[in-house]
C-alpha cells in the first residue's frame, strides 16, 4: 500500500483543510452552546459538495455517496469515493465534528443508501438528505436485538416501532430504518426502509442534549402505524437465513473506516493547537533529539502522535480495501476500535498537558475532548468493535463469541 496521499485527492484535500479553518473553526463554539440551532452557514457549503459529487467520476466527495466496487478481486489499485469520503471528513473533522455532521445531504443513511439500494432507488433516493435509525431503546449495540417491525401489507410495509440516538434525525429530508420482517427468523429478517419526512405515523419525540457533538442534532423517533411504499425497502425484500442481514450490516463496512476519519482529524487538531501552545510557551518540539532529552511533555506528545499515525494508517486500509472490492470486515472494525480509542486519548491527554488553557473554553481542546468521546461509540462501540475482531479471527459466528 502506498502510504503517500493519491495525488487525485490533493485538491479535497486542501478544500477540506480551507473549509475546516475558514468555515467550521470560527463558528465552532458558538454552536457548541446554541445546541439545536441548525448552522445557516452550512447551506452554501453544502451547495459546494452537491457540485463536487455531480461532477465527479467516482461518486464524489461527500460522506454520503460511499459504494463498494463490486469487480474487486485483489488485483490492481484503486482509490476511489471510500478514500475519498475518509481523507475529506479528516480534514473538516479537524475543524469540528458536529459541523461535519451536519452537512446536508451527505448523512450516514446516505452511505445506507449506496451500499444497498439498486439503481432505481439510487436515481429517486441519492440526493435525498438520509439519516440513519437503528439503536432502540432495548437493542443499542447488538443491531440484531432490534424490536422494530415491518408487517408487508399490500404495496406497503407498515413500520412500528422507537428509535433512538438518530443523528441529523429531525433535519434529514428522510431517514433509513432498520425493521425486521419477522422477529420470529431473527437477524435474517432485519431490512432497512427509506422514510421520507413528513409520512404519517412517523413522529420526533424529541432532541437529545449531548456532551459533545452540539451542532449536530440527535433526534428520538417513534414510528406508529407508518405506512412506507415497497419500493422503499433497501436490497433483497426476501428473508435468507443463509445470508442473515449481511446486506444491511455491509453498510457498517463502509461507515466504520469514516468514523475512525473523524477521530483522527479531531485528534490531529488537539495534537497541532497543543503543539503550538507548548511553542508559544518557549517548548520547542524537536524530533531529531532523543526522547530521554527532552520534557515530559514533549516525550508524551510523541507517543500519542505515533498512536495517531497507527490509527491513521488501518483508517486507509480499511477505506482502500473498500475502494477494490475487498472484505474489510475486520480491517474495518481494526480501524474503529483503533482510531475511537486513540482520538480519545489524544484529546483528553492533550487537555491535561495544557493545563488551565485546555480545561477552559479560551481554546477548543476541551470541546474536542467531548466532541471525540462519540467517535468511540456510535457505528458500534469500542466492545463491539474488539468481539468482532475476535470472531474474525477465531473463525466463530456470532452465537458461540458473545
């Protein structure tokens, strides 16, 4: 794997870093402390992102238009929208986390929609602003436990059920529900349905007050009698006990590496201020002396920048493998538990370095300590993540690893 940035990237990359410091980092705290207020100043950056994606060959750059190559077979290179989407949230994550979440039309439920719909839906459902509903209240990280059903009755299903925890839940034009057709069949039976905003039966009970995340909203929803078309549920409407719910959770294959983008760019942003702080401070960090010579503080700053690096790097491995059609269930799964963990103890140790600076809201390091603590537990907790590992690597299903 080359380790290098493909050269294709380089202006994303760079718009993202421009959009990161221009954009998100001027107005990061005010909507830290105005939670719910929807981030006006968003729209026409999303505008901005809608060209990029109509124009791009490979899907674009937003989170929202992640796919899988479907002709991968281990030979050749490619590095296409999953890299793409990892590299870009990187960099805007470095800005503010909630922000990036915010941006319209690029939501997880999108990256549901690409994995899983077929080219009908694709062209009706692609450009609809999608987000993601899966934990309930009694099944938060086994997705399987889900209490959510979807009775077929004529053209339509009928969805009742509660969710929880839906990020973008009440600004999304849609939302991607995970129902099962029959609870008596198990996992087999889960399926996800695109309901569009404003169905009836479909009703948010509320928005959550979070530790961090602020500007991101995060929607409780209960779906009563709510009657979706047939032709909203996503993938094969057919019940396989053989493939299970391999179909839906493939989205988590995709989003996974994303997520662990997001931790290294909020980590890279408390590394970089830190950094600069301990400059300001007349504490120069020099790497061509020997650890031992050097403060503390110095000494604990290059111990966390190679965990980021190693965070980092399965992150692009993962989002490769995805790029060329390549099974990245654990490599996924590596990465998120990798970069969750990381970005945790990156932000909140870079806290503790700057001392009175970082416990206050002078800087953001802070808010960055709070933003990251959700990166290591939505898509999947830092548990899941390591019993998914040891399944992969023991070769043990679902039900002999719990």
């Amino acid at each position: 794997m080359n380790l290098e940035i493909p050269r294709k990237f380089g202006p994303l990359v760079n718009q993202a870093q421009q959009v990161a410091r221009e954009i998100f980092l001027p107005i990061s705290r005010k909507y830290d402390r105005a939670e719910h207020a929807y981030p006006k100043e968003l729209d026409m950056f999303a505008s901005i992102m809608d060209g990029m994606n109509e124009g791009a060959e490979d899907g674009g750059a937003g989170a929202g238009r992640l796919a899988r190559a479907d002709n991968g077979n281990g030979s050749g290179n490619r590095n296409g929208t999953n890299m793409k989407t990892v590299l870009g949230l990187t960099e805007l994550c470095w800005g503010d986390v909630g922000l990036a979440l915010s941006i319209p039309r690029q939501g997880l439920g999108n990256s549901a929609i690409a994995a899983v719909a077929d080219d009908e839906q694709l062209a009706r459902l692609g450009k609809t602003w999608a987000a993601m509903a899966i934990t309930e209240p009694g099944a938060g990280s086994d997705s399987a436990a889900i209490r959510t059903t979807a009775i077929r009755d004529g053209d339509d299903y009928i969805i009742n059920g509660e969710k929880i925890f839906v990020t973008a839940g009440e600004r999304a034009d849609a939302v991607v529900v995970w129902a099962s057709l029959d609870r008596s069949v198990g996992r087999a039976a889960i399926k996800s349905f695109v309901v569009e905003k404003g169905t009836p039966g479909m009703t948010v009970e509320r928005l959550e007050k979070k530790l961090g995340i602020r500007a991101s909203d995060t929607a409780a929803i209960r779906f009563e009698n709510c009657r979706v078309p047939a032709a909203n549920l996503l993938g094969d409407p057919e019940v396989s006990v053989d493939k299970g719910f391999a179909g839906a959770m493939q989205t988590f294959d995709n989003t996974r590496p994303v997520v662990a983008g997001m931790a290294i760019g909020v980590a890279r942003a408390a590394l970089d201020k830190t950094l600069a702080l301990l400059e300001k401070a007349g504490e120069t960090l020099r790497y061509s002396t020997q650890t031992w010579t050097q403060s503390a503080a110095h000494r604990e700053l290059q111990l966390l920048e190679a965990e980021w690096e190693a965070a980092r790097l399965l992150t692009l491995k993962a989002a490769w493998m995805a790029d060329n059609g390549l099974p990245n269930s654990i490599e996924a799964s590596m990465a998120k538990a990798k970069a969750g963990r990381v970005g945790n103890q990156v932000t909140l140790r870079c806290v503790e370095l700057c001392s009175s600076l970082g416990y206050s809201e002078v800087e953001l390091l802070e808010k960055w300590a709070r933003d990251s603590k959700i990166l290591d537990i939505f898509e999947g907790t830092q548990q899941i993540q390591l019993l998914i590992i040891a399944r992969r690597l023991l070769g043990k299903s679902s039900s002999e690893l719990k």
